[in-house]
C-alpha cells in the first residue's frame, strides 16, 4: 500500500489532540465493533509429544489448539470444530498423513481448508507429493520459531483472501496462458525454471528490479518468481515495490533464491512473499508449488469477477456492509477535512464511536511524526504506526477523500526482531572467526608444552623428585582440559561458519554407550557417584556420527558426574519411543529451575557457576544440542526444579533395517 502523498508531508507535522477527548465506545448504540480477543483455531496432528508440547508453547497467545496423535481423532476433530488451519505429520500411527489429507479434501465444508504438513525425514518426493494432494505448504522438523510462524500466517493471509470463493470453473479455452515473471541475474537458473515450467506458463524474464519493474506494466504476470540477491537491489525492496502496487495486489510472489538463512524466509513472508523455495530446488516441489500459487489466483480471479457483477447490481445498504467489513480501517472526509463516515475497523483502531469519530476533522486523528512516518492517534493517547493511501472523488465542495490506514505495530515488531536476529547472528559470526584464530595460534604451544611435560614425566634416567612430579601432574590436567576447551571452541567456530561437517552412519548404541562408561565409571567413583549403565542385549542401531555421537554422550556424562551429589548415582537408559530412540543420562544432583532452563543453552553460560569449584567452560550443552541437531537429532532436558537432577536425553533416529 502506497503511503499517503499530502501537503502534510510537506509542512510541520499536526499537533496531535490533547487529553479532552470524546470518549471511547463502549456501549451497544455504538457503532464500533468490539476489539477481536478470539484466537485462530489450529489444529496439529502428530503423534510426537514433544512436537505437540513445543508447538504448544510457541503458539500460546496465538492460536487455540487441538491436538490429535492419530488420523482417525484428526477427522473427528476437524468435523466438530471446524478449524482455520491444520498442521498435519506425515508419518502417523494408522492413517497416515496423506491419507487425512485425501479425506479432508473429499469432505464437504472441509474441502479448502489450509493444510501444512511437517515432516522428520521428508524428502523432496515427500513434499511434492504433499502438495500434488493439495497441501497449501510443507515443513521439515526440527522447527525454527519464526520460520513457524512466518508459514502460519502467510497460509492464514491466503485463506482469508479466498474465504468466499465459490464460483464455478470457467470452461478451458476461456483461461488465457499463464504468464510467469522470473526476476533473476543468473542466466542458467532462469533457462532451467523455463524449460521446467515450460507446460504451466510463458516464463518471461527480467535481470534486475529496475527492469522487472518497468516490465510487470506491460506484462501483468500471473506469478513472479523473485531471486533476493539482485545487481541493483535486492528481493525485499522489489517486493515491497510490487505490493505496493494495487494492481499487483492479487499477483502471488515466490522467492526462489539461493539463501538458506531462516531470517530471510520470514522477512519475505512478511513483506508479503507468498512462498519461498531455495535453490538448488527439486523440479517437482517446483512445479508443484507454481500450480498451487496459479491456481490460487485463478480460483480468486474468478471470485472478484462474479463480486464485480454483482456489485453493480448492489443496493447502498449492500456497499455500507462492504465498508462496514473491510478488514483495514477507511476514513472519508469531505472537502473542510472533516470526517463524514468511518467503518469499524476505523473506530476499532482509534477507539472512538462511530458519532464521537465523524465530530472530528482528519488532522486531528492522521499526522505524520517528526520521522515523515504516518500515524494515528487512539483515544487513550497511543500514537499508532500505519500505512496510509488516499483517493479522492469529486471536485469542489463536493470533494471526498478516502484513506485507507493499515496498522503496521505487528509487522513493525517482526521487522524488527528480524534486524536483531541478523545483527546477532553477524556478531556470532565475527566471534567465532576471532575464537577460531585464537584456537589455531593457541595450540600449538600448548602442544609444546604438552610435549615437553610428557617427557618430563616419562624420563627415567632423571626422574623427578616426588613433589615436583605431583606438580607436573597438575601441569598435565591443565594443559588437557585447555586443549579440551579448544577444541570445542573450534567445533563452534566451525558451525557458527557453516563449514561443519558430520558423517552420518550406522552406530550401535550398546557398544558406544559401554566404551564411554569405562573413563566414566572412573570419574565417578572418585566423585563418589555410582554409575548405572544399561545391561548388554539386542543391538540398537542408529543413524548418527559414531565419534560426534560418542562426543555428546561424555559431555552429558561429564556433567552428570560433575554437578552430582556425593554418594548418589548416575543413570544410563537406552529406550525406544514413538519410532525414535532416546539415549537418556539421569543424575539426582542440583537440578535446574525455570530461570536456568531458560538459559541453558547459551555459549558460555554456567548458570551462575562462574568461579566455582566446578570447572568448565558453558559450551558443552551447546556444542551437544548443535552436534544432535547436524545428525538429525536433538537433545531435551527435563527437571523438576533446584535440588531434584536432571535427565538430559539424546533423541535419534533408528538405523534402517
């Protein structure tokens, strides 16, 4: 939407009303709508309870949800409660999620009701089959919050736009060609999309968003495929560009761009991307993805061209019950700028009744901040952020001027913790490429000093003295936990830069866990502990990186060990759950409470244990969860509070048969 151009941009911004307002509308004579508190209807279907819990707690505030384990309770509940978006898993217990997708589409009233599926293993044949059964999107697990919720909104912002749609299909030869705009500077990319979407459209081209912008006038796409990284400017702005153009408005926009950062997704999402896909791409997802997106705007085309009809034939009660529904709230205010009719979005966001709102003049409620943005002013003194476009009809004293204002505090805020997530993520980049040159040019004179101590200690022509080997003890436990505290800071390093790498392979669990209980079993009996590790039976094989898996499991038994209490026990279980694997660690120590769960994770955090008699660094966890996460894993922590341990669990996928 195009911000408003008035003669107030030019002059000092209007003082904004004082504290003497009308006051806000709170009874039934009023014509403002009350303020919308219900939440969207989501309802997930996966039998991974942890999946349920962690969407649970990312969606609290947001969404009302149900929950099914299986496809059989996904039907039932989806009949009873009729929800605005399902979240569907594709593997589930009886009817897979294919299956409950087939039938949704096959039952009246449920027919286009938007559907995401989730997937652990899904592979690209996964997802374009998804989406060939008419999934509206598709996302792999383990989850990233703002990817979440970025998805989540774009298909409830396409649902909306098509809640009406039930015109009939138009006979074939009445649909014109699809026309597809590829805005792109990589010729072999654009030869490739070409030849791929050869049979759904004429795929025209522009190499940067100067050119694209001058082309969609004469072009008038049906899709543009957008590339961020563009010679002259980037994806974003040509996006914004483009939506801000009303005649573009119903056009879908899908980034198809080499970025692999999740920041980037949710910012084109946001700007009003209607989907993203990454290069390399798979040419069925592609394809499949671009038909949705055309069908999409066929299906909305063909609703707003029977709207049209019928708004000529629409009674002026019918056009106030438009007005009155317009989600973005309108003011019209005649040729003294004062303020003639307002629908309820307007009286919604300025907190004011509908007659209160038309005694005012338009100054008094729009202004523009000493910044040259646009806002407005509620009655409770909150100077709200909005997008503002005007039109006026008429001439003279007959004059009306229509503004249209979007409240942008949401998208804002997204915006803006966008701009954190970059910042902090270039900081963590330059602090690991410091860490990682430090680590480099501190290692080798602790090697040198390794080396000579171990020569020291072995020399038996000159053998020290009983005191001074007890000291060149101590110099070797030194030099080992700092090459210990190196070396995971390179691992850091290395995948904070994207240049860690696993090899993923069969391990049998049972073995691993055996040779690790060895050195473990020594430092716990001179902690005092007890170490339990599980009795030798059927092989359990998984799918990991046997050494970075080995890895993992010594920091968790390390730090069982460590933050034990002396005289109690330290557990190792090996369990199967929910076609996963857990490789659990329980200790009956200090224990976490919420404050410290909440910060577990984070580089260097010893969660109050700086300088303490217990040593380590605060990396250890991290490097775990980051090593989990690269063989397809991932680790969970559960305690009951300070006092009362803690069970770090290891969840892996099983080793095909």
């Amino acid at each position: 939407m195009n911000i408003l151009q008035t003669g107030a941009a030019q002059q000092p911004p209007p003082r904004w009303p004082q504290p003497a307002r009308p006051r806000p509308a709170t009874g039934p004579a009023d014509t403002a709508e009350p303020v919308r508190t219900c939440l969207i209807r989501l309802l997930v279907v996966d039998d991974d309870l942890g999946a349920i819990e962690y969407l649970g707690q990312l969606l609290k505030g947001f969404a009302q949800i149900s929950f099914a384990t299986n496809g059989e309770d996904a039907l039932r509940l989806a009949e009873q409660h009729r929800p605005d978006l399902v979240l569907l898993d594709v593997e589930l217990p009886g009817l897979d999620g294919f299956e409950v997708c087939r039938r949704l589409r096959a039952t009246l009233g449920l027919q286009d009701l938007p559907v995401i599926f989730v997937s652990q293993h899904g592979d690209a044949a996964t997802e374009a089959t998804a989406l060939q059964l008419g999934a509206d999107d598709f996302l792999r697990k383990p989850f990233d919050d703002v990817q979440v919720l970025a998805r989540l909104r774009t298909q409830l912002r396409a649902a909306a736009a098509r809640a009406d749609d039930a015109a009939a299909e138009l006979p074939a030869e009445a649909i014109e060609r699809t026309r597809i705009l590829i805005i792109d500077d990589d010729a072999t990319s654009i030869q490739l999309v070409r030849r791929l979407l050869a049979d759904v459209g004429e795929c025209h081209f522009a190499l940067n968003g100067a050119q694209a912008l001058g082309l969609v006038d004469e072009l008038r796409p049906d899709l543009i495929l957008l590339d961020i990284d563009l010679p002259d400017s980037d994806g974003f702005r040509v996006c914004q560009k483009l939506r801000a153009d009303p005649r573009l408005g119903q056009v879908p926009i899908m980034f198809l761009t080499q970025s692999s950062t999740i920041g980037h997704e949710a910012r084109a999402l946001a700007l009003g991307g209607d989907d993203f896909v990454r290069k390399p791409f798979n040419a069925p997802v592609l394809r499949a993805r671009v038909r949705r997106l055309v069908d999409r705007k066929r299906s909305l085309e063909r609703y707003l061209d029977q709207v049209g009809d019928r708004h000529r034939q629409l009674s002026d009660s019918r056009v106030a019950a438009v007005f009155e529904a317009c989600k973005d709230a309108i003011l019209v205010a005649d040729a003294d700028d004062r303020v003639v009719m307002a629908n309820a979005a307007a009286c919604q966001l300025l907190g004011l009744a509908h007659a209160d709102l038309c005694r005012l003049r338009l100054a008094e409620l729009l202004g523009v901040d000493a910044a040259g943005h646009h806002r407005v002013q509620h009655a409770g003194g909150l100077r709200i952020p909005v997008e503002a476009s005007s039109s006026t009809e008429g001439d003279g004293a007959d004059a009306l001027t229509v503004h249209v204002l979007r409240d942008t505090r949401e998208r804002d805020r997204l915006q803006a913790l966008l701009r954190r997530q970059d910042e902090a993520a270039a900081a963590r980049r330059a602090t690991a490429s410091m860490l990682s040159y430090i680590a480099h040019e501190l290692g080798n004179p602790i090697n040198v000093i390794k080396g000579f101590a171990q020569l020291m200690a072995a020399d038996r022509k000159t053998p020290l003295a009983p005191a001074q080997a007890d000291r060149l003890t101590h110099i070797l436990d030194a030099v080992g936990h700092l090459s210990s505290l190196l070396a995971d800071v390179t691992d850091i390093a290395r995948m904070e830069s994207g240049q860690f790498h696993v090899e993923v392979g069969e391990v049998e669990l049972g073995a691993l866990v055996q040779q690790a209980g060895g050195p473990a079993r020594v430092q716990a009996e001179q902690a005092g502990l007890r170490l339990s590790l599980p009795e030798p039976g059927a092989p359990v094989r998984v799918r990991a990186d046997a050494r970075r898996l080995r890895q993992c499991l010594d920091n968790l038994l390390s730090n069982a060990i460590k933050y034990g209490r002396d005289g109690g026990r330290v557990e190792v279980e090996i369990r199967a759950r929910g076609g996963e694997i857990a490789l659990a660690v329980q200790d009956h120590g200090a224990g976490l409470g919420a404050s410290q769960l909440a910060h577990l994770f984070e580089p260097y955090n010893r969660l109050g244990q700086d300088g303490g008699v217990i040593p380590g660094t605060g990396l250890g966890l991290t490097l775990t969860r980051e090593l989990m996460q690269a063989m397809g894993g991932r680790l969970q922590v559960h305690s009951d509070g300070a006092g009362r341990g803690c069970r770090f669990e290891l969840i892996l996928q099983p080793a095909p048969d």
